[in-house]
C-alpha cells in the first residue's frame, strides 16, 4: 500500500467516529432518557404538584424503562426547590414542576429569587389547571360563606385564615376584602401543612386545591363551602364559586395551574421528547381517570404555548396585583 493509499485509509477510519458523534450531537434525544430522571416539586409531600407528578413520574418509569425520581424541596414561596434546577445541568435529567406562585405569584408580588422565572426556565408543557376550595371543619365550622362572614363580622377576633401558595393567600385576602371581614393569614408552606392546620384548629377556614382536601371532605372532616371558579368540579358537584355563595359579584374567578419545565439551554429535542411522553399519558384514559379523581384537571400545551402563557398570566397578575389593594405580608 503506498504512502497515498495509508493516508486515504487513515482518514476514512477517522471520519467515521467523528461522523457518529456529529450525528449524536445533531440529536441529543435519541438516547434520551438513559439513566434516572429527578423531577423537583417544590412543595411538601402530598399535595396536588406531588400527587400530579407521582401519577405521572410513574407511567414515565414504565414507558422509558428509567427511574423517575420526585424530590420535595419546599421553601421560600416554592424557590428553593426552583433555583436548584435554575442551576441544574441543562440535560433534561433535572426537571421542575413549577405552580403558578413560582412562574407568576412570586414576581407578581414583588418576592424576589435568586434566578428570573422568565429566562431561567425551558418551558415543556402545562399539566393541569386546577380549583382551589373554602373549607371549614366540619364539628364546628359554619355550614355557609355568608355564615362565615357572618361570623368575620361578629368576632372581635379576626378569624384565621389558612394557605399554602401565594394564589390561594391572596384568593382569600380579596374575599375577605369584598366580605368586609378582617383576617389573619397564617402562611403555609404547602397544602398538607394547611390541611393539617385547619386539623388542628389553627384556623378558621382554608382555601387550598382539591386533591388534598378531598379526601376529608368524603369523610365528613371538612365541610367545602364554595370553589373559587366555575370549572366543573365532579366530585363535588352543585358546589357553588365563592363568589355565588357569598354574594360577591365582583369576585373573579381563580386558579392554579401546574407545569413542567427544565433549566433554560436544555436542548428543544429534548423539551419536546419530554412534552410529547407527557401528552401521549395524559391522554391515556386510565391516567386521566386517576388523576381526576384526585381532583386534578389534566391539560397540556405545545412549549411555546405555555411560554405564552404564563408570561401573559405575569402581566395580568402583577397588574391585578397592584391594582387590588391587597398587600401580602
């Protein structure tokens, strides 16, 4: 073989493994997922994020043969747990499943964090929009929303009032607002705190998301006295918006919603890897069985169309914000 021929040889066998790379690197997802996925909550175990995601990581674990891992890191109005994946490896092996309190409460309101919600994050895809309920005990709560202020009105005491985000907080700071009543907000820092707050009789009543108040409704422990919207609710059906049972017209309808997103420079074929395994459960019959009667409202959306809107909900809720005079503490 001559020098030339040597040299030609060489060569092929070197383009082929940078070929190969070059191909991998052109579709990072085609090995994806090859080792355990983290999926951070950044709440406490057992409320609707946990639930949600468990539901899900699990269907995940099958489908992609991986572990799905859920971690609760809950703190700092959700942005403990959101800053350790703003600072993860942009893999798609460290994910967030974010409330609207960490995309759009928290700025809307002025608490600060060490990362932006609206750069930090590659959006995947909503996964539910949900309805929060008012709760009282069932042994001695009132039996209505107009008894309740009715007793706001009548205690020299203000009654305290039990949350776990920022969009149930100021849910329940507008009713009382409108109702004329003066409350104590007790800040928790999840639902099944709040749930176990309302337990306990550390407070008067609870506004907090149906999948873990529930559960006490169907034992008799809670009795639910309104839904802070419209959106059908069939385990509770008949069950009338916060604003019907107290009289108060001028009392929007509120929700929260749940998403998941990965470190903002995750590659899109990957996001879209991650989107698409998300839609195709969800749809599943027997998934969306589960998580409805866990009081989850499954939805999901394209990336770009969950961009769109939780920075459409940032405007609309930093504006609501200032304009309601309502100022958390």
């Amino acid at each position: 073989m001559t020098m030339v021929s040597k040299l030609a040889a060489l060569a092929v066998l070197i383009a082929f493994p940078l070929g190969g790379a070059a191909a991998q690197n052109a579709d990072p997802a085609k090995n994806f997922p090859n080792r355990p996925i983290r999926i951070v909550v950044p709440f406490p175990a057992g409320g609707p994020t946990d639930i949600e995601m468990r539901i899900l990581g699990q269907k995940m674990s099958q489908d992609w043969n991986v572990g799905i891992v859920i971690e609760d890191r809950a703190g700092g109005n959700t942005t403990i747990g959101a800053d350790l994946v703003a600072r993860a490896v942009p893999d798609g092996y460290t994910l967030l499943a974010p409330m609207d309190t960490t995309l759009v409460m928290n700025p809307a309101t002025g608490i600060t964090a060490p990362y932006d919600p609206y750069t930090a994050f590659a959006p995947i895809t909503l996964t539910a929009k949900n309805t929060s309920i008012l709760c009282v005990r069932t042994r001695d709560g009132p039996k209505s929303v107009k008894e309740l202020i009715a007793r706001g009105k009548a205690n020299s005491s203000k009654l305290n009032f039990g949350a776990g985000i920022i969009t149930t907080r100021l849910a329940g700071l507008l009713f009382a607002k409108q109702a004329g009543i003066d409350v104590v907000v007790i800040p928790y820092t999840g639902s099944a705190p709040t749930v176990e707050g309302l337990l306990n009789g550390s407070v008067d009543f609870i506004i907090d998301g149906v999948a873990s108040d529930l559960p006490l409704v169907q034992s008799g422990q809670f009795r639910a006295l309104a839904k802070l919207n419209g959106l059908p609710l069939s385990q509770l059906p008949g069950l009338p918006t916060l604003a019907q049972a107290g009289d108060l017209p001028h009392l929007g309808d509120m929700f929260s919603w749940i998403g998941l997103v990965a470190p903002a420079g995750t590659p899109p074929a990957i996001v879209d890897k991650i989107q698409q395994e998300v839609v195709r459960i969800e749809a599943d019959p027997a998934t969306a069985a589960r998580l409805n009667k866990a009081g989850i409202n499954a939805v999901s959306s394209t990336p770009e169309e969950f961009d769109k809107f939780y920075h459409a909900e940032g405007k609309r809720w930093t504006a609501f914000y200032k304009n309601s005079g309502v100022k958390l503490d």
